[in-house]
C-alpha cells in the first residue's frame, strides 16, 4: 500500500465537533514545525563539541550549519511540486519518516564528511516541510483563525527551538554532541500518529478534481459557511489560473505579489536571527558568559521569551492586523542590534554591559518572533491563488533559504574578521532597509477570504473598490413604468 493511500484510508473522528475537527487541523499541522525548530536549536550546542572532536576550522563550522540550509533550498524548490503531487499531508508523513531517519544517522556519524551529507538530506526533509506544513494548515482553517492558526507554526518552531537548547544545557557537562542530535528523532516519529488520522485539505481535493470530498472536509473544518458555495468559489479560482509555474509568478497579475513575498522572505533571514540561533553559545561567550555553563543555558531564556512573543503575536494577529504586528517587530530588532553594536564596541565586556547585551539579544529574538517569524508564513500562504500558493511558497522560501544559508556560512567568519560592533551594525543596517521594504509594502489582510486577496494584487496593490449595484431591484419598477 503507498503512503498516499495509507494516509487517506482515515476518516475525521465523527465524534468530534466540527470546531474541534478544524482546530486539530491547525495544531497538528503546527506541530511539524516542532521538527524544524528542534534541529535548529541542537545543532547550536552540538556544533561547540563536534567541532573540538572533528577539529573544524571557522569555515568548517560554518558548513555544517549550511549544508543543512542547502539542502533545504532543494526541498522548498521541490516542496511546493511534491505537495501539489501527493498532497500537503502525504508530503508532511514524508517529511515526518525522513527526519526521524536522517537524525538518527547525524547521530552515528564517524566523520564531518558523513555528517555533512547527512545533514544535506536532513535539509532536503526540512525544505519539503516548511512549504507543505503552512500550506496545510492556511488550507484547512477557516479565514477568522488563519493568521493565528498559520503562525501557531512559528510557536512549534520556537517550542522546539526552547526545548533542545534545555537538553543541551542538560548535555553539555559531558559534552555529549550525538545525543543532543539524535533526541530529535523523538518528535518527528511522534508527529506521524495524528497525521494519519486526518485527511487532506479541501482546495487540494479540488486541485485533484475531488469535488465531493473536499465539500465533506469544508464542512468539517469550517461549519460556519456554506461547503458547496465556498468550494465553487475555489474551483472558480483554480479555473482563472493558468497553471502553477514559476514563470506565472512573474507575470500580472501577481509579479508584484511575488516581488514582496520573495524580499520578505530574504529579509526575514539576512537580518541574522539564525546567527543567534545557531551560534548563540559562542555569543554569549563573547559577551564574557563562560562560568557554570551560562553561554548554553542563557540561550533558553532567550527563546522562552520568543516563544512568549509567538504566542502574544498569534493573540492579537487577527484583531490588530498584520501589518502593525509585522512592523512593530522588525522596528524593535533595529533598535536591539544597535545596542548590540554599542555594546560590543565597548571592547572588554563585564557587569551591567554583559546584561545590557543578553537583553538586547532576548528582545531582538523576541521581536522576529513576533513580527517576521510569526507573518512570514502567513504571507506565504495568503499571497498566491490555490493554482499558485504551493509554487508561490517554494519560491518565498528559496529566497528566505538563500538568506539563510549566507548567515550560516558566514558569520563565524565574518565575527573573528570584522569582530562583533561591526557585525551587529552590518546587521542592523539590514534590518532597517527590512523595515522600509515591509512598510512599503506589506498589505493588510486580516479578516480576507483566500480567494478575495487575489484582487488585491491584480488591482496593482490596492483593495478595489466594490462596484456600485447597478440594478436597481424591483422597489424601481413603479418609476420606470412612469
């Protein structure tokens, strides 16, 4: 039997309330992002003892936070193919069995060569699910719970992130690398049960010409609107659009839309916060953090104050909007690297100063969290019609990748060159021309159906103004006949 049809053999539990069915939907899907989050987090205190056992050099450590990032490049680039292939859940099941395998193996590695291509196909896993999981979970909740359901993922991220940097904390006495990279097997196994118990999402149905089935799971997931109307609406959507390339993308009506989801997505991660993600503990051993394992253990403060943001973001993304949630975070991170930048240029940190910069640090990773990390996916998701979203995604994602995987590379090397002050002020610099570009334009689609955000960027970046009815209805007949 095939994945395919393993995973659709299971019906929705029946004895579930529809509002209960659709908000499972959005958590399990959520969850996934557990998978990304825990990776990212290990590596950042494995990478301080693999890297005494495997002797690596700055460029070296580097890699193996790129390879990883590399290899997710590829995965987003086939992600959105794959999703639209076999479906959002089939591909998030793939996604779930490869992860738990691939750890597994970073785990056993003899060398850094086998690591590295390891954690290659490990990307390759993580690239698949950060286009599938979002798409999933936009695609089966209804449009008054979207953006917090969709950044609900960014909480599974940083829920993730917090855990493992605990279990490194835990680990670190004796500098037990394989574990800290091996427990991540752990949620990606767990998160298959529940992915086999639900069925895929309605506009993939009607992607694949499954009319009828995608009006059950409408109902199931959303019993405030009515299924059929709402799938006839998708499949009119679906029957506008030329077909799912990239090249559609950039053509009208929806160059401009791709134009911002691809800068959003490059600005999101060029402005450095998986520098602090993945090389915290050498920053904070910079900032003079060394006694009492301090530099592993701090780190998990840091993203519990994050995942404390997500969780406010998800709070107030429906009701505040998107763009005031999304600007006044990535203004926050501005402020924050320029005070890093002071206190780095300060030279010999100690005392107060060393505070003063892990408070700078927990309210910049506090502040994307918020702001990008939290509306990053559900711009990706809301940007493009159904024909297009996948596609739309991979491609948002490729160029938020790419962002990554420069920072990765680069910036051990880039500390010990041009030291830290300089660094956080490159940083800082980049965050400000993130704040203009998003300002500019980001639009506000708080409240919008899916479908409806379409004639936002075909009306060249503004909501159209509803036509007046030109029909005067009967209560005119009396005059005309005057």
């Amino acid at each position: 039997m095939s994945i395919a049809t393993l995973s659709e053999t299971p019906q929705p539990p029946s004895s579930k309330s529809p509002r209960r069915t659709g908000r499972l939907f959005a958590l399990t899907g959520a969850v996934v992002g557990v998978i990304y989050g825990y990776d990212m987090g290990s590596i950042s205190g494995a990478l301080v003892f693999l890297s005494r056992d495997f002797h690596l050099t700055e460029a070296e450590k580097g890699l193996v936070n790129s390879i990883l990032v590399f290899g997710s490049i590829v995965g987003a680039l086939i992600g959105g193919k794959l999703a639209d292939a076999l479906g959002r859940k089939t591909a998030m099941l793939i996604v779930a069995g490869s992860y738990a395998a691939f750890v597994a193996l970073s785990a056993l590695a003899p060398n850094v060569v086998v690591l590295d291509v390891v954690r290659f196909l490990l990307g390759a896993a993580i690239g698949i699910s950060i286009v599938a999981a979002p798409l999933y979970i936009a695609e089966s909740t209804p449009a008054r719970i979207r953006g917090a359901s969709v950044a609900a993922y960014q909480v599974a991220t940083v829920a993730g992130i917090v855990l493992t940097y605990f279990v490194n904390w835990g680990l670190s006495g004796g500098g037990h690398w394989r574990w800290m990279l091996g427990l991540s097997a752990i949620p990606a196994a767990l998160v298959m049960i529940p992915l086999f118990r639900l069925p895929d999402t309605p506009r993939w149905y009607v992607l694949k010409g499954r009319t009828e089935r995608a009006v059950e799971v409408m109902a199931t997931t959303d019993p405030d609107t009515d299924a059929r109307a709402e799938v006839a609406a998708v499949a009119a959507a679906l029957a506008e659009e030329s077909g799912g390339s990239a090249r559609s993308l950039l053509r009208k009506p929806y160059a401009r839309a791709t134009l911002f989801v691809v800068g959003l997505g490059f600005f999101c991660q060029i402005t450095g916060i998986n520098a602090v993600t993945y090389y915290s503990p050498q920053i904070f051993e910079e900032m003079g953090f060394t006694g009492n394992g301090q530099n592993f253990l701090l780190p998990s403060f840091v993203q519990l104050a994050s995942l404390a943001a997500t969780v406010l973001a998800i709070l107030v993304i429906d009701r505040l909007g998107r763009r005031l949630v999304l600007l006044s975070g990535i203004g926050t991170m501005v402020i924050m690297l320029a005070v890093l930048s002071i206190v780095f240029s300060m030279g010999d940190l100690h005392g107060a100063t060393t505070w003063v910069g892990f408070s700078a640090i927990l309210l910049f990773t506090a502040a994307f969290n918020f702001g990008f990390g939290s509306l990053i996916w559900v711009y990706a998701s809301e940007a493009f019609p159904a024909q297009l979203r996948s596609t739309g995604a991979s491609v948002m994602l490729t160029a938020d990748l790419v962002a990554n995987l420069l920072i990765a590379q680069f910036f051990p090397t880039l500390m010990a060159w041009a030291g830290a002050a300089w660094t956080f002020t490159g940083l800082g610099v980049l965050a400000f021309c993130a704040l203009v570009f998003a300002s500019a334009n980001a639009p506000e689609t708080k409240g919008r159906q899916l479908e409806e955000i379409q004639g936002y960027w075909r009306n060249g970046g503004r909501w159209p103004t509803p036509d007046p009815d030109p029909d005067p209805g009967p209560a005119a007949a009396p005059e005309a006949a005057l």
